[in-house]
C-alpha cells in the first residue's frame, strides 16, 4: 500500500482504488458500497476522505494477513471496523515441567545459595512490614 494518496479526492475515487487496485475486484456495482463505507468510517471517527481511505486500505490488508475473509459482507456487515493488528503475546507454547530436570538445578551449591539468600531477604523484608 502506498503512501503517496492524493487528497482531495472524492469518496467514489478512492472507493475505486480500493476495489480495483487493492483487492482486483470490479468496481461496477461495488463501488457505492465501497464509497458508503469510507463516508461511514470519515464520519464515526472524523477523519478526512484519504485518511478513512488509509484506514479502510490498512484494515483490508490486515484482514487479509489474518486470513479473515474479505468478501462483500466483510464490507456490509462493517467487519473492517473489528480488524486490528495483531499483537505478539510473548508467550511460548506450553511445554510440561520436567521435573526431574528441576530437582537436579535445586540441588547445585549455586542454587542453593541463591535461595538461601532470597529467603534471607525476603525474611528480612518480612520483619520491617510487621514492625510498620
């Protein structure tokens, strides 16, 4: 998708863009329905022709990398409004605890040192809060 849109143009144009060079779709009959919806999302979030056209441009080609359908309901049913990036949870497939594993780290010196000196410290802690 590229940046260099021109502004000021009129909602059928961009709704053309849309539809012909974005997802190759005819724009006969589709571009009205196209059009309706960036004059739906211009006036819902108050922005100008080309940035509902950015909008609408960015929420088809993340749909499209969710793998989300995006057919003539995906613009009737106003299912552009719902896409939003998808955001990397961090977190790893689950994998179970070897515990066997565990139980040979617990039982290094290095280990047991460093949990001597947590217990120490949060004993410590402990004593200053009830004293408080």
């Amino acid at each position: 998708m590229t940046t260099d849109v021109p502004e000021g143009l009129h909602e059928l144009e961009y709704a053309r863009h849309i539809l012909e060079e974005i997802l190759g779709w005819p724009a006969k009959g589709n571009v009205e329905m196209m059009a309706d919806c960036l004059r739906s999302i211009g006036i819902s979030r108050r922005l100008k022709p080309v940035q509902a056209y950015l909008y609408l441009a960015r929420a088809v080609k993340l749909a499209k990398e969710q793998g989300i359908s995006v057919d003539r309901f995906f613009f009737m049913e106003g299912k552009y409004t719902d896409v939003r990036p998808e955001k990397p949870t961090g977190l790893q497939p689950y994998s179970p605890i070897d515990w066997n594993a565990v139980e040979r780290e617990q039982s290094t010196p290095e280990w047991q040192a460093a949990n001597a000196r947590a217990r120490a410290t949060l004993a410590k802690l402990a004593g200053r809060t009830a004293m408080a």
